[in-house]
C-alpha cells in the first residue's frame, strides 16, 4: 500500500476496479488499513436506473446491489493494498452467504459499508461485511471472492 493512503476516491476507485455507470456502486472508500478492513461509503441518489422499476412510487435500493457494492469497497481496499491500480484485476462472486436485510435503503441515503477480512493473500478472499445508513443496519453478509490478480 502506497504511504499514508487511507482512502481511495472517485478517480483511483476506477483505476482499481473496471466497473462503470451504471454498476459502479461505490463513491468513496475510507479508513483503509491495509488489506484488514474498510468502509465504502455509496451516497444514493434518485437518478439511479434501478429506481425506475424497483419500484415505481416507491424507490428501494435492490439488496443485491447493496451487496454488489460491499463487494466493490472490498475490491478496493485489496486493490489499494495491493497497488493494483492501473493493472488489469478482476474479481468474481464465489459465494454469499448469512445475507440479511433488516432496513430499506433509498435515495437520498448515505450507505456505509463496513468490510472486514476473514481470510485473505492468493486468489481466494472472503470478507464480512455490514452495511448501514445513520447508524442503522441495512445488510449484513459474508462473501468470498475470487481474486483474479495481474501476473507480474
């Protein structure tokens, strides 16, 4: 990890990760401590596509997106560990699981995402994660990911 970094805004995340509008689901990750834990903040906004169908009158946030996007501040945090950015990285969905979804997320919330890694270095990682609006938990779910790391 570069010296000092503790975060990764807007324009070193897609340096790191290749996701785009519309699947980019991250603003901003913060409090970065190596490759040990994270906090991905994603401010939701009303102009986001899924809102036109999910639903109508009513806009919720999909849970799988909130998970999607625990999955991208993760993404970073390794990434920024790792000085990945610049490089060609991929990471794939291996498994989820202990999903819950205990609150609606919705435009106008701020959702921060807490990532804490169980099992880390190679290919495989999985991570704890918890995400929260004002203090609030929204969703909480293990995952573990593939990471497909540049070959030096």
């Amino acid at each position: 990890m570069a010296e000092g970094l503790k975060s990764a805004d807007i324009q070193l995340i897609q340096r790191i990760i290749p996701h785009r509008y519309p699947f980019l689901l991250v603003d901003k990750v913060v409090d970065i401590d190596g490759a040990k834990s994270c906090t991905g903040i994603k401010n939701v906004t009303f102009n986001e596509p899924h809102f036109t169908g999910h639903f109508p009158g009513a806009p919720i946030m999909p849970g799988v997106t909130i998970v999607e996007a625990m999955a991208q501040s993760a993404a970073v945090m390794v990434g920024v560990d790792l000085d990945l950015a610049d490089k060609v990285f991929l990471v794939y969905f291996m498994s989820i699981e202990s999903c819950k979804f205990r609150r609606k997320v919705g435009p106008g919330d701020v959702l921060k995402m807490h990532i804490t890694t169980k099992r880390g270095g190679g290919k495989v990682w999985k991570f704890d994660g918890r995400a929260e609006v004002d203090g609030d938990l929204a969703c909480e779910a293990s995952f573990t990911a593939m990471m497909d790391l540049p070959k030096d």
